[in-house]
C-alpha cells in the first residue's frame, strides 16, 4: 500500500503505547495499515514522544501522536476521554487496552485503589464505558490480558510462566486488600497481577454479553482478549529489584534458552507479538470475530474460571460503583 496515496480515515487507541508491546503494535500498525490515525496514551509524555518519533524515522508518512494518560487516577481518565471526544479526530473505530503493570511494592493509585488492580483493571473499565458511545462502527475493543491467568490446576503451567495462581474474591477486596505487613510481598505483587489479568478476561466476556442485549450502541462493536505470549524485554519489571529489572529488560532477551528455563515459557519477540496485536486490532482477517480469547495469532480457549458468568458480573457492577460511574456515564445496562 501507498501511504502518500492512502486517506486517514480511522484511529485507533493504545494504552501504553509508548514502550513494549504497545509501541511494537503502534510501530507494525505505522508501517502496515496507513488508513489509521494512531494515538498512544501513557503517563510519561516524554517517553510517548520519544516513541513517535522513533516510529517516524521507520515510517515517516505515519499519522501517530502521543497524548498523557494515567490509568490511575479516575480523574485523569476523565479528563482524557473528554478531551480526545473533544477533538476533530477521524472516527475512532479501536481502542486497544493494553497498557499494565507489575507491582511488587504494596502500592495505591491515587484514589486509593491497589495499583495492579486499579491502573490494569479499573482505570480500563472507566476509558471504555466513557469511550463506548464514541466509537464508531464497526468498532474492536482488545483487552490485553495475559497467559498468567491460568490456574495450576487448568494444566495451563505453560502459559502462565511460574506466575503464582490467581486470587479472586471480590473487586472490593483486590481494590483494598488490606497493608502487607511482612508478607512474601513478591508473590502476593505477581499473585495481583496474575488476578488482574483474570479481572480483564471478566471484563471481555461480561462486555460482550452486555453489548448483545444492548440495543442503543452502533454495531457491530466486537470485543477480544488478547495473549502476547512471554515478552522479556518489555518495562514490566520495572518495580522489580534493579537487578531483576535488568536480567528481565536486558539478559532474558538475548538469551531466549535462560527466558525457558526460568519461566518454563517459550519466549515471543515483542516485534512478534506487536504485529499479532495490530492485526487483531485492524485487519480485515479478525471482523465480526468476538468473545475470542486469542493467544498470538489463534483464538483458544482461557481458563474455566474465565468463563465464571457470576463473578465476571459481580466484578463488572463492582467496578461501576469503585469508579463511581454516574447514570450519564453509563452507555450500557
Ligand atoms: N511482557 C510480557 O511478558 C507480557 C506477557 C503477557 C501479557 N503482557 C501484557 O502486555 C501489556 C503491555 O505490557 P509490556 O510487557 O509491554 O510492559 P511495558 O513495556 O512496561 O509497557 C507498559 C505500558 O503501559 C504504560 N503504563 C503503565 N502504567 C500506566 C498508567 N498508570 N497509565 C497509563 N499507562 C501506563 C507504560 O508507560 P508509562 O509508564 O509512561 O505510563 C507503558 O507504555 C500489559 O497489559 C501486560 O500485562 C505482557
């Protein structure tokens, strides 16, 4: 395709966009899919920069822009959605909830919440209720979730990467669990990721079952979980220790046979899994297709507890009061 010949008619958000697997995604999408306007949304601005431009000097015709974005503050996510709905923008057809975070310091976001639980779970449910109204037809909602969902006893080990198994009783409780007085806080801190990663497949399928019953929403407004697949080298051990931090950011990376042998996981390149992504969020190959939990290039089945219709819609109606959702905020039942 000729980018110079190729109108921008469409745009596309990323989460997270500006290191890892959001900015592979933004990069094969820049370089692939000319039509799309792309925005990335983190919180640091300079990195969101710096990723454009990198992304400019391989495709210099790119229609990309960074804006700030800090899903861990309620009015933050606010305040973004009604700027971006505010802009002349062409017609924003795909959000891509993709960016996360692994604490394992005891964290709160601002509003008090948890921060695993509150940047990777909570701040994505408010950006989507806010931003559903606004997506135009036929519209794509991808929710990066993560084989660490699994439990042990799926027989899903080999997704999961030695993660500990996730721990769900209420989205009250992962939005408050109590100070970690002495505890082991490096499991309990990957326990709340693995759980977080649970909370957005939830959040996938009760979106889906809510959008079929809807009938005021344009269609069709598809919704899909997506697995990267192991990704050494991404910032997502960034609150490690710097050590940790470094053998993840730089060794795991170059030695994809120590990445096997630590996490019991074939490692993906993020290049790999950035196109994946770009492609389930735009190609004609992945329309109409919805409710997938989609491992790399191939939808496969998540977890049993994935498919738990009476938690995913306690967590969904939980979620509405901790992000205090207000009727006019509400685009779905
Ligand atoms: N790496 C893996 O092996 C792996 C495996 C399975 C799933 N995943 C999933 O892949 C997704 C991307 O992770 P990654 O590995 O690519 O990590 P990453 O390189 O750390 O990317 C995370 C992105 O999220 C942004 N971010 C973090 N906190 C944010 C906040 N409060 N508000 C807005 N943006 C925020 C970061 O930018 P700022 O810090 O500037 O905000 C960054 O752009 C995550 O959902 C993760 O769970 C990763």
């Amino acid at each position: 395709m000729n980018h110079l010949t190729t109108a921008v008619n469409k745009t596309v958000i990323i989460t997270g966009g500006s290191t890892g697997l959001g900015f592979h995604t933004a990069r094969h999408l820049a370089a692939h899919y000319p039509g799309w306007h792309i925005i990335i949304a983190n919180r640091s601005v300079s990195a969101g920069q710096e990723a454009v431009q990198s992304i400019r000097q391989q495709t210099p015709t790119a229609s990309i822009e960074a804006l700030a974005l800090d899903l861990g503050s309620l009015a933050h996510v606010r305040a973004f959605a009604a700027a971006l709905i505010d802009r002349k923008l062409p017609p924003i057809h795909v959000l891509i909830c993709n960016a996360g975070l692994q604490m394992v310091t005891d964290s709160r976001t601002v509003d008090g919440f948890e921060t695993t639980f509150g940047v990777n779970h909570l701040g994505h449910y408010l950006l989507t209720q806010l931003l559903l109204p606004h997506l135009v037809a036929p519209a794509r909602i991808i929710n990066v979730s993560s084989g660490t969902h699994f439990s042990s006893a799926d027989g899903g080990a080999a997704e999961k990467g030695g993660m500990p198994d996730p721990a769900y009783t209420t989205a009250q409780a992962a939005a408050f669990p109590p100070p970690v007085n002495g505890g082991d806080m490096q499991f309990i801190g990957r326990q709340r990721y693995s759980t977080s990663k649970l909370a957005n497949l939830w959040h996938t399928y009760e979106l889906v079952r809510r959008l079929a019953k809807d009938t005021h929403l344009p269609r069709p407004i598809t919704v899909n979980a997506f697995d990267p697949g192991l990704m050494p080298g991404t910032g997502l051990a960034r609150d490690y220790s710097p050590v940790m931090s470094w053998m993840w950011e730089s060794v795991l990376p170059r030695i994809p046979a120590l990445a096997r042998l630590v996490f019991r996981a074939e490692p993906t390149p993020m290049p790999v899994s950035g196109a994946n992504l770009a492609r389930l969020a735009v190609d004609p190959a992945w329309e109409g297709v919805t409710g997938q939990y989609v491992q790399g290039a191939q939808a496969v089945p998540s977890s049993p507890a994935s498919h738990d219709e009476r938690v995913a819609y306690e967590l969904w109606e939980s979620s509405k009061a901790l992000v205090k959702l207000t009727p006019g905020e509400m685009a779905l039942a």
